[in-house]
C-alpha cells in the first residue's frame, strides 16, 4: 500500500527558503509527485507536479532523486501569505494517496 | 478557470439520516473524486469516478456510496450516517487521472 510520509509542521522566517521533504514508499512506476497548498476554509490548490529531477514553475520548485523515494517541494523566499498546509502526493491512473500536510507557519 | 462547487459548506445531520452531498464542476473533466479529510490525517480517498456511471472505490469506501450520472456531476452518499463519518469532505475534478485536481471548497459535515 503507497504510503506517503511528511513532517506535521515546519517554522520560517519571512524572505527565507523553505524545503519540505515527503517520503514516498512503494510508489509506482508511473506515479506523479504533486503538491498541494491549504489555506484554512478552502480546498486543497495546485502548486507543482514532477515525475523525477528538477520541476520549476513561477512559484516553487520541486526535486525528484532518481529513486523516486522521496520529494522535496521548495519555496524560495516565503512570505506571510505562504502560512498554510502543504500536502504531498503520489497519483496515478487508479492510486491517489496524500500525505497528512505539513503546517507551514512564516514568521515576520 | 476551474471550477468545483460543493452544495453546502456546512450540514448538520442527525444519526441515521441519509445525506446527499453534490459536486459540480464546469470543465469537462472525465475524473471526479470525494475525499474526507480529518486532523493529523490527511485527505482520504473514499470514491472516485473515471468517467460516467463508472466508479471505484477509494481507501475508505465503507459507509458511504457514489453516483455519477452525468459528466459534471459526482454525488457522496451516506445511507446511513454515524457520528464518526463528522468531517470535511472535499470533492474534486481532473482532467486525466494523474493530472493536477482542481478542488471544491469543502463541506464541514457534522452528525449529532
């Protein structure tokens, strides 16, 4: 059974890098890593989707080692508005399994 | 832009009650999915659906079923609920199974 692991809650500064590992075991060969921001009262929202190296949109980037094991999303130089849970997940074309979310809180 | 809209952001409902909770969204997608989620848990996959009148289930389908009778729309049903199936459920749509889900606001449903 995939099973996707995550820190429960990570502290920054703002204009800081933040790194979120997830672990990823038993994912499959054509599993998907995404990622998910969370603000309260609102549902789950897109941030980036990588299937192995190196993925970079306009708001994070997101590391995939060659084994698959393991993500790491990267958010460079947060802000307050950053404060939210971010979800990790591995999807494929019958598995969907999230992690449980890392509470993200930026200080000032 | 996607849209998901869930038909209530908060239900109160009593032990035993059949409830309804709908799901709508406006960008064709062939995948629709319900989730609960819960503190310290995460989203939990309970059914999704791949395409009209096709179903399967999730990793929580117990208590609960589903109906997808037109491509837009995606039903969670609780024949009969319980107190422990008080939480927040989350619908949401995509347009391929592995592709990015575009998620409705929620429904915070409680069961006395």
């Amino acid at each position: 059974l995939a099973k996707t692991t995550q820190p429960i809650s990570m502290d920054s500064y703002e204009g800081q890098e933040v790194n979120i590992t997830c672990s990823h075991n038993n994912i499959a060969t054509n599993d998907y890593i995404t990622w998910y921001q969370q603000f309260p009262s609102q549902g789950p929202r897109f941030i980036i989707q990588g299937y192995k190296t190196k993925v970079t949109n306009e708001v994070a980037s997101l590391f995939i080692p060659a084994d698959r094991k393991s993500s790491t999303l990267s958010l460079p130089r947060v802000s307050l508005s950053d404060t939210a849970v971010y979800y990790c997940s591995q999807t494929g074309r019958r598995a969907l399994t999230f992690g449980s979310g890392t509470r993200l809180q930026v200080q000032p | 832009d996607v849209k998901v809209t869930q038909s209530s952001r908060y239900l109160v409902k009593r032990t035993g009650e059949k409830v309804f909770l709908e799901c709508v969204q406006d960008m064709d997608h062939e995948n629709m999915f319900w989730y609960r989620q819960d503190p310290g848990l995460g989203l939990r996959l309970i059914y999704f659906s791949y395409d009209v009148k096709m179903k399967e289930k999730g990793d929580i389908p117990e208590g609960y079923s589903v109906s997808r009778e037109k491509k837009e729309r995606f039903s969670l049903i609780l024949e009969s609920a319980s107190t422990n199936q008080t939480s927040m459920y989350l619908c949401a749509s995509s347009l391929l199974a592995d592709n990015e889900q575009f998620f409705g606001p929620g429904t915070r449903l409680t069961v006395l």
